[in-house]
C-alpha cells in the first residue's frame, strides 16, 4: 500500500464515475456516478494528508489532518446534493413520468 | 506488510469492480446495492490509511443514508423496468473517461512523491511523524526526541481542534449550505401549488 496504489486506485474510482455521469440516462443512475466521483476524490484527499503533508510540529499536526477536513467537507456537501438532487428527480418524475435524462428536454430552446 | 498488501488490493478489487457494476448493471436496484459496497470498501481505505473518524463518517452517511436514500428514489420512481440504460453518449464518454484515467495514472506514478513529501522536513521528530500515521502515538514521539509538553500537544490535536479552530468558517458556510438544501429538496419534491 502506497500513495501511488492508493491515488491510482482513486482515479479509476473517478473516471468510471465519470464515464457513469456522462453516459447513463437514468437521473438517479447519473447521482449515483457521481457519488463514486466524490469518493475517488475524498480518497485522493486524505491520501495527500497521510503520505505527503508537510507539517510541523508546533503546528500541531494540523496538516496532517487538513486532508481529512477536507474529506468531512467534502462528504457534507455531497450529502447537500443528494437532498437536492433527490428533490430533482421527484419534482423531474412528476411532470415527465420518467427519470430519463434524454426526456427531460423541457429548458432546451 | 504482506497482509497490509493483500487487504488493500482486496478492497481496491472490491471498490473498482462495484464501480463498474454500479455504472454497467442494467438493474438499477442492484447498481445501489453495488454502489453501497463500493462505499464500504471506501470506508475499509479510510481505516488502513488511520482515518478512522472518517471511516465512520463514510458507513453512516454514506451506506446509512445516501445509499438508502437512493434506493427510496429508485423504488418510488418506478422507471426500474427501464433499467440503466446508456445514452448516445456512450463512446464519446468512455474515451474521455479511459484519456483522464491514463493521464492520472500517468502522474500518480511518474511523479517523485519522496522529493515533495521531503521538503521542509529537516529533523528527526518530523521524519518520525512521517512515518507514524495521522497522529502518532506518544511513545513514538518521544523517542523522536520530543519533551513532554511538546508530546501532549500533538497527541491532543485531533479533528475535532481543527474542524471548530482553523476551519471554524468553512464549516460554518457547510452548515448553512446543508439548511439551504434541506429546504431546497423540500420545495422541489413538495411541488407547485400547494
């Protein structure tokens, strides 16, 4: 284990995230990518803190934890999104009768 | 460290395959369930990289709640017989997909982390720390060469110190964020007019 294993391994978690996002038509399929992008880059996140953070000790190691702050961070504000991306969906559901992206044309022109 | 190796490519085989499920199931009940393996999995990461207080924030929020907030939205929508399906998009994204991972990957592995992680890091007591991980026990700073006082404040820094000291705006603007989308989800699944 190593933080090239480690940010190797984020960015696959990321990119088949991303491939997800931009290649489903299901909503709730596109949240879900998402949500494995948010984890490949929480795992980058507090890879850099435990392998590379440069710190001090009159610091207070508060450097090494800065990534994992960032992660908490990160975590909440995906939660945030799923709330919203949720209400989405179901406000998306009402008016089309479907959660296909591809449907869901109605800002287009 | 033989076992360290085992676990870690063991989880990475469990994150990356339930990835791909998630992104390529056509059932998209499945596609959740998979996408709760992958957070766990996540979790497994979190406790071998000594983030522990995160490992636990993953499995709560993660699997408790979005993922079973998920499956609520794939049971109430209804759209399950239609399934996963991929849209015209389908190539384009994978390409650019598989460029961005081979990029990252590329830098992830060329790159010289040693020189980065060495700089500034002259004495003894922080090549210790470096090796301990997250905060270090304090029989490992002191035989760094710390003194006593100077053991107790980095054992007692933790999370927690930063989240309400350095951080104390950011996470103030997080909480704010999260009122904001509560009330935001609300309006939009209430609907108009009512």
């Amino acid at each position: 284990m190593s933080l090239e294993a480690m940010l190797v391994v984020a960015a696959v978690l990321f990119c088949i995230g991303l491939y997800g996002a931009l290649a489903r038509r299901n909503f709730i399929a596109v949240l879900m990518s998402i949500e494995l992008m948010f984890n490949g880059v929480n795992l980058t996140l507090v890879a850099m803190g435990r392998w590379l953070a440069p710190y001090t000790v009159q610091e207070q190691l508060s450097a090494v934890l800065t990534g994992q702050v960032f992660a908490v961070f990160v975590i909440t504000v995906a939660a945030a999104e799923i709330a919203l991306g949720l209400g989405i969906v179901f406000a998306l559901y009402r008016t089309n009768e479907s959660v296909d992206l591809t449907d869901a044309a109605t800002l287009r022109h | 460290m033989w076992f360290e190796q085992i676990v870690f490519w063991a989880l990475a085989a469990v994150a990356i395959g339930g990835a791909l499920g998630v992104v390529l199931v056509r059932d998209l009940f499945r596609a959740a369930l998979l996408l709760a393996t992958v957070f766990v999995a996540v979790g497994g990461f979190y406790v071998m990289m000594n983030a522990e207080f995160l490992a636990v924030v993953q499995i709560l929020i993660y699997v408790g709640a979005i993922a079973v907030l998920f499956i609520f939205g794939i049971m109430l929508t209804r759209d399950v017989q239609r399934g996963n399906a991929p849209n015209r998009l389908q190539i384009p994204a994978g390409v650019i997909s598989a460029l961005l991972l081979a990029a990252m990957v590329f830098t992830a592995v060329t790159t010289d982390w040693t020189t980065l992680a060495g700089a500034g890091r002259e004495n003894q007591a922080q090549i210790a720390q470096t090796q301990a991980v997250g905060i270090p026990d304090a029989t490992e700073l002191t035989r760094a060469g710390l003194s006593a006082e100077e053991v107790e404040s980095v054992a007692g820094s933790g999370l927690a110190d930063l989240l309400i000291g350095d951080f104390v705006l950011p996470f103030e603007a997080v909480s704010l964020l999260l009122l904001a989308a509560a009330i935001g989800g609300l309006a939009l699944a209430r609907g108009r007019g009512r």
